[in-house]
DNA sequence: GCCAACGTTGGC
DNA sequence: GCCAACGTTGGC
C-alpha cells in the first residue's frame, strides 16, 4: 500500500531566504537546512517523504502570507552546516558522528497568483484549527491536514482573479533585523 | 519597536 | 523534576 500523501508547511523570511530566492536556485531545489528546533526536526525527519507537498510561508512579511508550493524531492540527511563554526545556526554540540539536525531538499512547483495572508486565511473556516493560526505558534515546519491543504488550494484557484480591492499589496518592509531565522539557510 | 508565546538552560 | 531566567520567534 503506497503511504497517503502527507501536507506541510516551512516558514522562511523573505529577507532571508525567500520563494523567488528558492525560484533562482539550480533546479529551482534547495536543501532545508538550519532547522534547529526538535519539533520541526522530526516532521522533517520523520514526515517528510518524496513528493509530499509543502506550502511555502513568508513570516516577517507584509502580510505574513503563504506565497506557494514545493515538493520534497529529498528526504532527510544530516544537515552539515550544524557542525560549521562559520554558519549562522552552528551547534557545537553536533558533529558529522552525531548530526542532531536533519534536512531535507524542497524543489520549487508554484509560486501562487499572489500572496494569501494571514487575515484571508482566518477567513476559512476549513482552516479554524490550523498550526499556522493558532496564536503563538512558532513551529517553523508543521504538519498541514489534508482538508486544510485543499482549502488552501481552492483559495489560490479563486485568487486566479483577484477582485479589486482584495489584492494585498505585498510591500516589503525590510525591518532591518539581519539575519535570524529557524528555517532558511541564508 | 513592542511584547506575548514559546523553547531551552541551569540552579536547586 | 521544578521553575525562574533568558533567548528567540513572529505578529502587530
């Protein structure tokens, strides 16, 4: 029996790593690295199988919004850049021996029409019980049901055409807060 | 910039 | 094992 497909979804600031950086890559793939909470390391390593679909959220944005959709194109394998004293999200208590920190390799499938934010998607009631809207949620990969995942997507199919007025004008306001996420590698 | 929510650390 | 202190996340 083939596994059910599983739904997901992987927080990035855009400052940082965004989807149109993700569109830039070498097969539009990159390699999830620097996740350094235990929660998110165990969906990554534990969920995440090929060809399982992740949305794509834009945290720090304005609005925060899910901007599209990757496919897992690897499953997870020790992320290196934990055991590298130069990078950003260094663990000195990881080592090649022992990884600690797993990633996985997302390859880009769609960048949505437009950015679906935060307040759009309260307004689903499919969406009531979501991680990514309960408050204070800081889970940077989190598990998306599979009603939750359709929903999304009957939103970006509607949002083909927005109507006037309900396009949300995505303007970047680049706080100037460097460098500091959980998820993105740059 | 503020601050609530959360995760981790370390003294005991 | 408890929990206060601290650091981080991330919406606003």
């Amino acid at each position: 029996m083939p596994r059910t497909p599983a739904y997901w979804l992987v927080k990035t600031e855009p400052d940082c790593f965004s989807i149109h950086d993700l569109a830039a890559c070498p097969k539009q793939t990159t390699c999830w690295s620097g996740v350094r909470n235990f929660q998110a390391r165990n969906f990554l390593r534990d969920g995440m199988k090929l060809g399982d679909q992740v949305f794509f959220y834009h945290s720090n944005a304005a609005p925060p919004s899910i901007v599209g959709l990757a496919v897992v194109v690897r499953e997870a394998y020790p992320d290196a850049t934990a055991w590298d004293p130069a990078d950003d999200h260094y663990d000195p208590k990881a080592s090649p021996e022992n990884p600690t920190w797993q990633m996985v390799d997302l390859k880009l499938q769609e960048i949505f029409p437009r950015p679906l934010g935060l307040d759009e998607l309260r307004t689903l009631p499919a969406l009531k019980n979501m991680e990514l809207l309960r408050k204070g949620s800081r889970l940077s990969v989190q598990p998306v049901a599979a009603a939750e995942f359709a929903a999304v997507m009957r939103l970006v199919q509607s949002a083909a055409q927005p109507s006037p007025g309900a396009v949300a004008k995505s303007v970047k306001k680049s706080a100037s807060k460097a460098k500091r996420s959980s998820a993105a590698r740059h």
